[in-house]
C-alpha cells in the first residue's frame, strides 16, 4: 500500500489530460519497469484516470454519463453518449475506446475495430485498445491475430493477468497450428 501511495504522490494532477498527457510517459515507465504489483497497479489506475480526463468539461460531463449508463448495462444510450463525445472531440482518444467497448458488447465487432484503430493512431501505447483487438479477432475466429494483439497489449503492460490468461488460451489452442 505504501508503494501505491509513493507512486500516486509522484504525479501531480494534471490540469487538463487526456493521451497527450506528457506525465504519462513516467506511468508507462514504472508499468516497464516496476516488479511490485501495487506500484503497477497504482500507474495504471493513474493513466486510466488521465485518458478518461479530457481536459473540457463538457467532455468530463458526457464521458461520465457514457460511463453510468455503460455500467448500468444501457449499451445503446453509452454508444450514443460516446459518438456525441467522438464528434464534438475526435482526438479524445479514451471516448473512441469507450464507444469501442460498448460496440464489441453490443456484437459490433467491425465497428469495435474500427474504433480500436482510431485509439491506435491517437494513442499508440493505449494497452486497453489492443488487448480489445485481441478480443475482437479472437470472437471474429482469428486466433493467430489476436494472440499478436495481446502480445502488443502485454508488451506495453506486462501487469495484465487477464491479457497472459488470455494468451495462454490462445496458444494451447494454436498448438501445432501454424501461426
């Protein structure tokens, strides 16, 4: 617990965030580097909080109302919250993630994808995205593809159990198929 708190005081709230964010790039250092699962834990949680963060507030508000109707299961009213964000912001990388994850529920995979790529070219190292195309081709059948997916995903935070779990699946699966 005491790690997690040095590793939080280290990065001062930023005034406005979002991918551009330049403490960031610290985060994703200690996610490289870092041995201690709540120090990992600490830096993603921060550079989950500076992606959702856009830095104007009418996005802050849209992006929270995207996220209560998510978790409440409201898939269509998320979707349409978050296309409202991706108009009105369309560098707002974490909105093109969000709308990516309420499509993939809703059995958009193309439309997922499609807004995967968009976080990509926004936020290379959005770990989030890639390991989302890792779940799209892996539910679209391509395992081989979506195994690179989360390698990349686990290459750029190698703290994602989830992501291992899933690469191991995948590969007792792809055993002596060629990749």
């Amino acid at each position: 617990m005491a790690a997690a708190l040095v590793v939080c005081a280290c990065w001062p709230g930023a005034a406005s965030a979002d991918q551009t964010d330049p403490a960031l790039d610290g985060l994703f250092e200690v996610l490289q580097t870092t041995a201690d699962p709540a120090t990992a834990q600490a830096a993603d949680r921060e550079i989950w909080r500076r992606w959702t963060e856009s830095g104007e507030p009418g996005a802050n508000r849209l992006m929270q109302t995207g996220l209560i109707a998510m978790h409440a299961g409201q898939l269509a009213a998320a979707e349409n919250v978050f296309g409202e964000i991706v108009a009105l912001h369309p560098d707002f990388a974490e909105a093109w993630n969000k709308r990516a994850t309420v499509r993939y529920f809703r059995g958009d995979l193309d439309g997922s994808m499609a807004d995967c790529h968009r976080v990509l070219a926004l936020e290379e190292r959005h770990y989030g995205a890639m390991s989302g195309m890792g779940l799209i081709l892996a539910a679209k059948g391509d395992k081989a593809k979506a195994l690179r997916w989360f390698e990349r995903a686990l290459a750029v935070n190698p703290h994602m159990t989830g992501v291992r779990s899933n690469i191991e699946a995948l590969q007792r699966k792809l055993d002596g198929q060629p990749i």
